[in-house]
C-alpha cells in the first residue's frame, strides 16, 4: 500500500510540473547588422551605392538589374528609393513623377503598378532600357537571397510602418537599414523596429547629442555625418560611442575626388569615414580597397 500512495504522489507531481503554461520570450531578435556595423569591424562593406546606381549607361537608378550589375564587381551597400503606387504597392523610385526615370509620365501616386510597368525605365543620359520600376518585395528576395544590405529611403508619402511590414514580411530584417533624417524620424523607427538598425543624422555635435537624448540605443544607430567634411573629433566622438560613421561623398566630394584623384577617399576614410556613399562606386571602391 506504501509503495501505491507513493507511486501516485510521484505521478501527480510530474503531472502538475507538465501542466505549468510554457512561457514565451517576448525578447526582440535583433537584426545581425546591429551586431556586424560595429567600428572595431572591417567586414562590412565600406562604399554605399547612392539610388542603387547613378551615372550608368544603359543602367538606371534604383533598378535591379543596376544592383545585379555592380554586385558582380564590389562589395557594397546599396541605397534606394521606397515610393507607393496608387494600389498601395511599394516600388523603387525616388521623384514623385515618372518623367525622368522612366518612358512614361504622371505621379507614381496616381498610378496602379499594373500601369507603372507598362513603362520602361531610363539611365541618367535618357536612354531607354528593357527594364522595369522593380516591387521592393522582389529586391528585398533578391538582396536576402545574396546577402545584400539595403539603405532604404523612405519618401515623404509613404509610412514606416509600411515599409518594416514588408521587410518583416520578407523576412528581410538581416539585410535592412532604415534611413531617417532628423530626431522625429527616428525615434518612430526605433518604436515601430527596436530590431533594425537604423541610419540617423548626426552631421555635427549638437545633432549627435540629441541624438543620445533621444532613447534610441547607440547600438541601433548609424551615423550619416552629412555630404561635407567633418571634423576628425566628430568621427572619434562617434567612434568612442560604437557608432559606424558614413560620409556622404555624392554631389561634391565626388566632383572633388574626380578632378583631383581618387585617393581623396583613402584620405576621407583615414580622417574617419568608415563607410562613403556615392555616385562613383567604382572608383571609391578601388581606392580604398
């Protein structure tokens, strides 16, 4: 009989053991380019694509076939456009007209996306090519597909919300940055995406500072120091901080690199430059690696 009451304690204590509820981590699993745009790393790529490609003959900005090209030449990040369509679908496209992107005309707004691909796009110098305005659920598959990073503008007509449900929906979220322009901007990012990384303006001290004011983690960010030169002390500054610090070179850095040698981006990036975004990809490519 003792061995039967204890035989029927043990059973009754693992059934009660098994039947506790099973509690789920609500941790958020960070995205890995949190972890890989750290300035103590070189392995990430260190040249940002301006629009995916500018400059290309009979290659189109923000085009996949443009991201494909350079692809098979350099390791780099790419940055590109997120427009929507009439129908809600979401496109690569930086104007808000098709005018000078593509054969056709009209606000991206005002068209559905079954007559946006009616039109083919069009390189920098007007020519016209077989290629389409690309869905940016297809480049998401093809950048994760390839492990390919993605900077993503977001334009003015389109929400954040929208554009991290798609990432999220492609499963994308290892391969995507989130750019933002001022403090407004990115806190929405990081409330919507604590997961993401996310590209934030920090062109000077005083942007920086309210920047770390702000409640997003430093680990989250990466700072764009603008489109000029920056003091050596803001690069360090970002560094002391864990930040990656990106340096936009397109417009006239680029101009001043092509008229005086291409090893000013060797200079720009000893002066701090962990990353340079232009429109000479190529060119800054091979003098810095």
């Amino acid at each position: 009989m003792k061995h039967l009451l204890l035989i029927i304690t043990l059973c009754a204590i693992v059934g009660c053991k098994q039947s506790k509820p099973q509690h789920t981590s609500t941790e958020v699993q960070e995205s890995k380019l949190i972890e890989l745009f750290k300035p103590s790393r070189s392995d990430y790529p260190n040249i940002s694509v301006h629009r995916g490609g500018k400059g290309l003959v009979n290659y189109p900005e923000n085009c996949l076939e443009t991201l494909e090209y350079i692809n098979d030449s350099i390791f780099a990040i790419y940055e590109v456009d997120v427009a929507q369509t009439k129908d809600g679908q979401l496109v690569l496209l930086h104007d808000n007209s098709i005018d000078r992107t593509t054969a056709g005309n009209g606000k991206v707004s005002d068209l559905t996306y079954n007559e946006l691909k009616q039109f083919n796009l069009l390189d920098d110098f007007g020519n016209e090519t077989e290629f389409k305005v690309p869905l940016f659920s297809e480049v998401l598959a093809w950048c994760k597909k390839n492990n390919v990073i993605l900077t993503i503008d977001i334009k003015k007509s389109v929400s954040q919300e929208t554009v991290i449900n798609t990432i999220r929906e492609a499963k994308a979220e290892d391969i995507s940055i989130i750019i933002t322009y001022d403090i407004k901007q990115a806190k929405s990012a990081y409330k919507l995406a604590p997961e993401l990384l996310i590209s934030v303006a920090a062109r000077n001290n005083d942007e920086f500072d309210r920047l770390l004011k702000s409640g997003i983690p430093t680990q989250n960010m990466l700072a764009f120091t603008g489109t000029r030169l920056s003091e050596a002390s803001l690069f360090k500054r970002l560094h002391h901080n864990n930040v990656v610090c990106m340096l936009g070179t397109l417009g006239n850095l680029d101009k001043r690199a092509e008229a005086r040698g291409d090893k000013l981006y060797r200079k720009w990036k000893t002066n701090g430059a962990d990353i340079i975004a232009t429109d000479r990809p190529f060119e800054a490519f091979k003098a810095i690696n």
